[in-house]
C-alpha cells in the first residue's frame, strides 16, 4: 500500500523583493527542494511516524529561478525567495488559493513600513510618547524628570512647608551642640558607685 502523502502546513509573509515561507513540520527530512521562475517544490518525510509530505505553490508572480535560502530547525523549513521584479505587493502568494497556505502574522510587515520599523516593537521602546514608551517626559511621570512637581525633585522648601516646618524646619548640628558642654554626662547617675555597692 503506498503511502498517504499529506500537506504540510504553510506560512508565508512578503517583502517588495522576497517571500518568507516557513513550512512547518516536526523533524522533516527534505527529499526534494525545487524553484522555478513560477513555481516551488517540496517535498519529504516528517513527523514522529515520518508520514510523507509534498506541496507544489504555483506563484502569483515570478520569482528568481535558482536554489532558495533555507534554515532547517526541527520543527520547521524557512525559505527565502526572491522576486524577480521588485516592487507592489503582491494580492497573495499562489494564484490559487491553498487550504495549507496562511499568512504568517509574526513574519508579515506592511508595504508602508520603514526597515527602521522592523524591529519587533517598531522603535526604540516600542510605545508612544518617546524613550521608555510613556507620556511626560522621562521616567513616564507628569511634572518632569522623577515626577515630581516644580521640576527635578521639586521645591525643597515647599516639600518641608508642606510637612510641616517650612524650610528652615531642621535644626543644623551647631544649633543642637549649643549649650550642652557635656551637660548630660552630668546628669547621668554614676554607675561605678552602683556597682561597687552591690558587690560588697
């Protein structure tokens, strides 16, 4: 009994010059690699019982007629194919439509995007509103850097009005040193004394 050959499920995305096609099988082994100017073919074993596999993609457009770039991991093939007339997009990959053939979302860029938005984020920090992503300026917090009112850090003064002791509100180490003079080793009990007593 021969085998049942089987479609392998089919990604694909586009660039004005390339197609980017992930042919997605666990552990495939290719038998046969082909392009054409109007056509690709694949074929092979995968999966854990090695089932045979084959698909033919009749391209929408012409493509470069040599051997393909591939990547092999395993669990997939990518295949990178050139146009042969860079340019528009193209409606889609085959002429026909294919149940196995989807759009490959995490692979896809819009025709208007930039190569500097290629990134997976599409800029630095990916977000709007600058470095970091997030409105107001630096460290995302209305009020400037830190997100403090008034500027970096804030009116020193108004924060210590605020909390209660306007700002002269802290007493410096001069005006605490004044008048002590070792006052307080005065006034502490004289602990030798203490224990002499008790031992005797």
């Amino acid at each position: 009994m021969a085998d049942i050959v089987l479609h392998p499920q089919i990604l694909w995305a586009q660039r004005k010059d390339t197609l980017l096609i992930t042919v997605t099988v666990d552990d495939f082994k290719v038998s046969n690699l082909t392009c054409t100017e109007n056509k690709l073919h694949i074929e092979g074993k995968g999966g854990p019982e090695q089932k045979s596999y084959k698909a033919e993609l009749d391209f929408y457009d012409l493509v470069e007629e040599n051997e393909p770039k591939t990547r092999i991991s395993s669990r997939e093939i990518f295949i990178v194919v050139q146009k042969k007339t860079p340019g528009p997009y193209w409606p889609r990959m085959t002429k026909t439509k294919l149940p196995y053939l989807k759009t490959d979302f995490n692979k896809w860029k819009d025709e208007d995007e930039s190569d500097e938005e290629d990134g997976p984020m599409g800029g630095m920090g990916g977000m709007p509103g600058g470095m970091g992503g997030m409105p107001g300026g630096m460290g995302g917090m209305p009020g400037g850097m830190g997100g403090m009112p008034g500027g970096m850090g804030g009116n020193l003064e108004e924060m210590m009005a605020q909390m209660g002791g306007g700002g002269a509100a802290f007493p410096g180490l001069d005006d605490l040193n004044q008048g002590s003079d070792d006052s307080d080793d005065e006034q502490l009990p004289d602990l030798e004394d203490d224990t002499v007593e008790t031992k005797s």
